[in-house]
C-alpha cells in the first residue's frame, strides 16, 4: 500500500532540489541577463526564468508523471537508438563537454581572477584548474557522505552572502538601469528565451528527476498519483526559491552598469558588485564560498556521468571513467569562462528544444497511446530546426536557409522556429502509425 509523504520531508525535497538547481554556476547568467536587458529586464527576466526555472520544474513532473526511472527509459520511448544517444549527449553536456569545465571556470573567474592584474596572461587560470580538477578527481574515486554534510554547509552560507548582497543592492543600488544593448532592444522576452538554456538546468532536472524519484519510493510511496503530487510540492518550494534568486540577481545586474560598465560575463559583475558593497574582504568571501560550492557540484557531476557510462561500458572502470571526465574537464575549462559560454550557446541552441519537445510529448503520452512514430515525427522535425539554429549560433553562415525560414517559418525569427514543425511532425508521425495499422501496444 502506498503512503502518504509528511509535510517535512516534502519541503526537505524542495529544498535539496533547489540546492541540486542552483549550482554556483547559474549564479553567472541573470546578473549578465540584467547588465544586457537594462530597461528591458523585467521582460528578458520572464523569458528567463520560464526556460531557466519553469522547464526544469516540469521535468521533474514529467518523470512523476511518466512512471519511468531513468532517463534512457524515458527517451527510449520515440526509440532504443534515440533513448542511448539522448542520454549520451545529455551526460556529455553536464558532464565533461560543458558544465563541468563551467564549474572551473566560474571558481577562477570569481575566487581568483579579481584578485590578479589584467595581463597575467594564460598560467594562473592552468595552475588553478590543475589543482581544481585534481582534488575533485581525488574526492570522486572514493566518494562519501562528507560530501553532502559539505554542500549542507556551503550552499546555505553562499545564499545568505548572496541574499545580503541582493538586500543591499536592491537598498542602496549602484546606479540606473541603464537601456538594453542592441539584441535586448526588441524581442527581449525571446532573448531571455534562450538565455535561460545556458543554466543547463532543464538537462540536468533529468538526472535529479531520479533522484527525487528514488527518493520518494524509497518512503514506500509507490502509487503515480502520490509520486505525482510530491513531485509538484517539492518542486514549487524549488521553483520559487530560485524565481526570487534569478529575479533580484537580475536587478543587481541592471543596476551596475552605470558603475561598472559593460562587462564580459557574469562573474566579473558579481566579484565586483560584491568588491564594490563589501570591499575586499567581501569579495574574498565570496570567491572562497563560490569554489567551495563549485567544487561540490564538480564532484556530483564527474560521479554522476563516470556511474553512468560505467554502467553502459563496463570495460573501462569507474576510476578511470572518474580521471578521463576530471582531465578532460580542465583541459576545457582553460578556454576561459567568456569563450567557454560561447562555445555552450551552439550546442544547448541545438540540444534544449528536443528536451522541451520530449518532455511535453511524456504528458501527452496517453492522448496519443504512447506510439513511437508521434514521438520520431515531433522530435525529428524539431531536431532539423534545432540544429540549423544551432549552426547558425555558431556564427557559420547560412544566409539562404536563415532567410528561407525567417518568411516563411512561423516563430524562427525570435529564436523558437521549432515549435510549429514540432506539433506537424507529431500529427504527421500519428497518420503514419494509422497508415500501417500497427496493433501494437506502446511501452
């Protein structure tokens, strides 16, 4: 019989998710979306936390919903090929390709960079990701409860520095809101769209999705509509933690242009509002408590992807699943925060629409019993779309097709193209399953 989960563990979930959600990382994004949105950012914010908070909370629905465990069931429901390359990919990206070398770069760029002169050229940020990556090699081959007593410890103390750093902020503001640079004039809610993928946060709630899951069934709550009705609980204390987060770093961001000018990232705007408030001390407070907390997420996340290919590529160990993810991570991570965005924005451009079209494909599984050819006609024609967006983010020229869909596409022109062609090849995979005829019943 299933049980009934106590109002205490429920928002013990809510809080442990939004630990999982905001890594120090994410703190990087909507202090630069508010620099760039200037007037703009209450619009550019709406976008953002749709796709930075919004999408995520209803990932974690969608495995309450859906009944799966993992990620790879989940996604093997268009195929068993799409399943394992989805979740490849997926653990790539939040693995060595992309958040995890962020994790290295944001420690630099807020705990060691403000404390340097501006030509110290390439060796500081090699040393420091050397040392950075080594230590959580060391801590992720014998993993142990120490690490959750650490980010107990390090994520409330980051919040309560950040949280006096808002409060004074939003008191005593560093400046006016200045007006929004050139792609946040027009169109800013799309913009901060888009920007929203770049916490990584959507991708990520399909692994912490498990966890929660797991967690929950491990209180004997077994029936779909209790894991349901959990999953919302803990997810809205989650979802509304961080909506006041990202929302008042915005702010922050808006309000230091005036007084810091432009700058090249979200990092630097942090290190200096808080160098600006607080003095030096302040700033290394908060560059300690930052690489502290990076260090943690590092360590989950080289854990999490080592287990993960382990499991589907046993010849190589664990351990050495664990030094190629920590090596490969700090080779990347020298490119330096500003390029390593750069070069994230292509990839999660081309990855992020997929995952929506996925997950909301897992609510209306039912409507259309489950059939496999719905789920490859939406998210094959979505993909197609998705990686030209892709290509074209990358700054490689496709003047012709870009113009082509720009006429022609409904939505390509603020950046979201896909979502007409993912609802035709949804209906068009439909016709063909009622074409063949095929009795068979979809898993």
């Amino acid at each position: 019989m299933s049980q009934k989960a106590p109002l205490s563990f429920v928002i013990v979930t809510g809080l442990m998710l939004f630990a999982l959600f905001f890594g120090a990382g994410n703190l990087i994004f909507p202090a630069m979306l508010g620099q760039s949105a200037g007037t703009n950012l209450w619009s550019a914010s709406l976008g953002f936390i749709i796709t930075g908070v919004g999408l995520p909370f209803i990932t974690i629905l969608a495995f309450g919903f859906s009944g799966k465990n993992d990620v790879q069931s989940l996604a093997s429901r268009a195929h068993p090929l799409f399943g394992i390359i989805f979740t490849v990919v997926l653990y790539l990206s939040l693995g060595p390709l992309f958040a995890l070398p962020r994790t290295g770069s944001v420690s630099y760029e807020i705990g060691i960079k403000p404390f340097l002169s501006n030509d110290v050229g390439f060796l500081p940020l090699l040393i420091f990701t050397i040392i950075y990556f080594g230590i959580a090699c060391l801590l992720s081959i014998n993993p142990s409860k120490m690490l959750d007593i650490v980010g107990k410890i390090l994520t409330p103390l980051l919040l309560i520095f950040i949280g006096i750093l808002i409060v004074v902020a939003i008191i005593n503001p560093m400046g006016d809101i200045q007006s929004p640079v050139a792609d946040y004039s027009d169109n800013s809610f799309f913009k901060g769209f888009k920007e929203g993928y770049l916490t990584m946060d959507t991708l990520a709630a399909f692994a912490f999705g498990i966890i929660v899951i797991n967690a929950i069934k491990d209180r004997g709550i077994t029936s779909r509509k209790e894991v349901l009705g959990f999953c919302l609980k803990a997810g809205l204390i989650a979802a509304t933690l961080l909506v006041i987060v990202y929302t008042s770093l915005v702010y922050v961001g808006a309000t230091s242009v005036e007084k810091l000018g432009q700058l090249g990232n979200g990092g630097d705007v942090l290190a200096q509002a808080s160098n600006h408030f607080f003095g030096q001390g302040g700033a290394v407070l908060l560059g300690l408590i930052v690489i502290a907390a990076c260090l943690t997420t590092s360590i989950g996340l080289i854990t999490a992807c080592a287990t993960y290919f382990n499991k589907i590529l046993p010849a190589v160990s664990y351990k050495s699943y664990v030094v190629i993810f920590s090596v490969f991570s700090a080779a990347v991570a020298n490119v330096g925060l500003t390029k390593l965005i750069s070069i994230t924005v292509p990839v999660l451009t081309a990855l992020y629409p997929v995952a929506i079209v996925l997950i909301v494909l897992t609510f209306f599984h039912s409507l259309f019993k489950g059939k496999s050819e719905v789920y490859l006609g939406s998210l094959l024609l979505t993909a197609i779309i998705s990686i030209m967006d892709g290509i074209v983010a990358s700054g490689i020229k496709m003047d012709a097709v870009s113009d082509l869909f720009t006429q022609y596409l409904p939505l390509y022109s603020v950046g979201v193209g896909w979502v007409i062609p993912a609802i035709i090849g949804g209906v068009l995979g439909y016709m063909v399953y009622l074409l063949k005829g095929d009795p068979k019943e979809a898993y």
